[in-house]
C-alpha cells in the first residue's frame, strides 16, 4: 500500500485525483491539503511514501513545498500535476518523480504509481541517479532532450544521430519511411550508403536513449520508423495547444499572457540547421506573432498601455521590418508618455527597413515620423 499526500489548492482536483487514484488501488491518502503551508507542518507527524502537488498555488509555489520536502526527505518521491508546462526544467532539478500535465489519464497514473513503487522497493543506498524521472523534450530555441535532476542534457555520439532523433520527434509519433528519412537528413547520398548511415544512427541512438533512461521508444514497421514518446512532455507541442487556444478564446485571460512569453524560449529547432523544420518553424513563429498582436488589441482595449507595448515590442523583436506594427509601438510610447523610446523605435524600424529590404520607409510611417518630430520639436521650444 503505498501512502500518498494529496496538495492542490483547488478542491475539485483534489476529489479527481482522489477518485483516480482509488479506481487504481494500493493507495492510502494520508492527508489532502488546500494549502500547502499546512502540509509542510503535518509533514512529519504523518507517514507518507509519496507526494501529488499542483504548482501554481497561492501562499507557497508548488515547486517551493517541493524543495521543502527535498531538504526535510532527500528520497521522498514528488509528483507534479500542473496544467502548465513551462515548469518542467524546475520540476527535473527537484528530481520529481514524475509531472503530470492536466488532464491526465488513469493509465498515465498508473505509469506514475508504477514508478512510485520501483522507487520505494530499491535499496536504500541506490546511487543518485534521478531513477523514474522523466526527461524533457524541448524544440524551442534549438533541440534538446533535458535530463532529470542537474538538469543536463544527452550528450549525442554524432550530430546526424541529434538530428534523427530531432526529426523522429517531429512527426509527433507518426511513421516516417525510410526513404523520407533519408531524403531529409541525407540528400543526394548514394543510397545504398545512406541506408547504413541511416541504420547506424537509429543504433546509436537506440543505445543513447536507453543509456539516459529516456522512455522514447523506436519502433519499425512497414518500412517506416516512428518515435514513441509515452507521454513526455514535448515544448513545442504544448506552447502551439496554448496558442490555439488562446486565439480561439473569446475572452482572454492575463495569466495565458505571462504563460505563453515563457514557453516561448526562442524559434522552433532555433539554430540547428534543419531544412526540415523551417515550414513548422515559420508556423509557429507566425502564430505566436499573431498572437501577440492579439494581446495588443486587448490591453489597448483594457487601457494596459505598458503592456500593449510589451506586446508590440515582442513582436518587433521577431519582425523588426514591420511597418505597421513599428507604428502601432510608437504610438503607444507616445501615448504613454515616452518620447524618446517612441523615437528609438522610428531610428530601428528605418534601419531594419533599409538593412533588410532595400527601400525607404512608407509615407505613412513617414507621416507619423514627420508629425513626432515636429511635436518633439514644439514641446522643446516651449521649454
């Protein structure tokens, strides 16, 4: 029987959790706790074998009761169930056990509790090996797979192997034939050649992902190959479901805001030379732009003048030719008061304008360029 702490801030999740994990069995709840300032203080006056916690709590951060628990019981296994995925890399220095994305399924559970119990029947002086963990899949600013514990990440016998492994988990568990493969990481090979690099790769990394305990499963059939990821959290995939369903929502919510500047780390397979990628790279470069421009609207909408500009500023740094944002941002600083930002804005639009395309910048923009000076100008002459 495995002796559990429930701690979520939310009544309602605790009650599923519950639920859950009764339909599965050997599990005692030992204690379920609303705020987890007061699970810290029961702690040590119950016994327990492992922790569920959501992260995002008030009064103390889930992440935060979790370094508590790791500092009072450096073995204690710790699962997160959060809705956010930006907190992975957090939850892998804690060595969580596990981090459970809502909403989750009972046989994704029963995979956690599985791991639970193989944590609690080793011996006690296992070496640290950050044993059930689950790494981290991240395509965002470059491609890596992020190792449980420090956190580190694989360190790949060949940049072809990174590379297939990259490609692999770009299909999103798809099958990939052979031939596909090849063609993409190996254009213009002899392809008998080709096949033996592409078959020494996939045994390189068979090897490496079974060396780092990384649950990707290779799987071949039907002259294809395909990644199995069992679950793992992949970055791209949860950062492009949030902005789905931001720009599908008719009522946003600040918090997406915040949530979706920190997934956002960098481009997807952001310098790594992967022709393949760049359609799903622009992709999501495009639609976190628009994005963006959508939470321009709703702060302008709002009266959040800071916040529209934080907004125009972001998609400025993705986009520095573009004119019609450029003006929008400079109208903001105006409004808000700041006339030199609002210039240095006009000073970098004109010269990524030129550098970039070659031209001069349009009559409209040159209006508004125009009628700033002449103000900043007048406001001078009255001083």
């Amino acid at each position: 029987m495995i002796r559990v702490m429930l701690i979520d801030d939310e009544e309602a999740a605790l009650d599923l959790l519950e639920i859950l994990l009764g339909q599965i069995g050997n599990v005692e709840i030992v204690g379920r706790y609303l705020n987890p300032i007061q699970a810290l203080e029961d702690f040590k006056k119950i016994t327990v074998d492992a922790v569920f916690l959501d992260i995002q709590m008030p009064g103390m951060k889930g992440t935060q009761a979790a370094r508590h628990i790791r500092s009072m019981f450096p073995e204690m296994p710790i699962v997160f169930t959060t809705a956010y995925a930006e907190f992975a890399v957090e939850a892998f220095e804690i060595e969580s056990t596990d981090y459970l994305l809502k909403p989750f399924t009972t046989g994704r559970l029963q995979s956690t509790l599985t791991r639970i119990n193989k944590h609690l029947q080793e011996p006690a002086n296992r070496p640290e090996a950050n044993i059930g963990s689950i790494p981290l899949v991240q395509c965002l600013g470059g491609f890596q797979i992020i190792l449980p514990g420090e956190p580190k990440e694989i360190v790949w016998k060949t940049k072809k192997e990174r590379e297939l492994c990259a490609f692999l988990i770009h299909h999103e568990g798809k099958r990939v034939n052979a031939p596909v493969i090849i063609e993409a990481l190996w254009p213009g090979y002899d392809l008998v050649k080709a096949k033996t690099y592409l078959y020494t790769c996939l045994s390189y990394l068979r090897r490496s992902l079974a060396e780092h305990e990384v649950p990707i499963h290779i799987s071949k059939g039907n002259q294809g190959f395909t990644a199995e990821l069992n679950e793992m959290t992949v970055d791209a995939s949860a950062f492009e479901n949030l902005l789905i369903q931001i720009l599908s929502e008719e009522s946003l919510s600040e918090r997406n805001y915040d949530q979706m500047n920190r997934m956002y780390t960098g481009d997807y397979m952001e310098a790594c030379d992967f022709g393949w990628a760049s359609a799903r790279q622009s992709e999501i470069r495009s639609q976190y732009v628009h994005a963006l421009r959508r939470w321009h609207m709703y702060f302008r909408s709002q009266g959040k003048l800071s916040l529209a500009a934080d907004s125009l500023q972001r998609v400025m740094a993705l986009m520095p030719d573009s004119e019609v944002d450029g003006r929008a941002l400079i109208r903001v600083q105006l409004e808000l008061g700041n006339r030199s930002e609002a210039h240095r804005v006009c000073l970098q639009l004109e010269q990524a304008v030129r550098v970039q395309l070659g031209t001069e910048l349009e009559d409209e923009t040159m209006l508004l360029v125009q009628q700033m000076l002449k103000d900043r100008s007048a406001a001078f002459n009255e001083t």
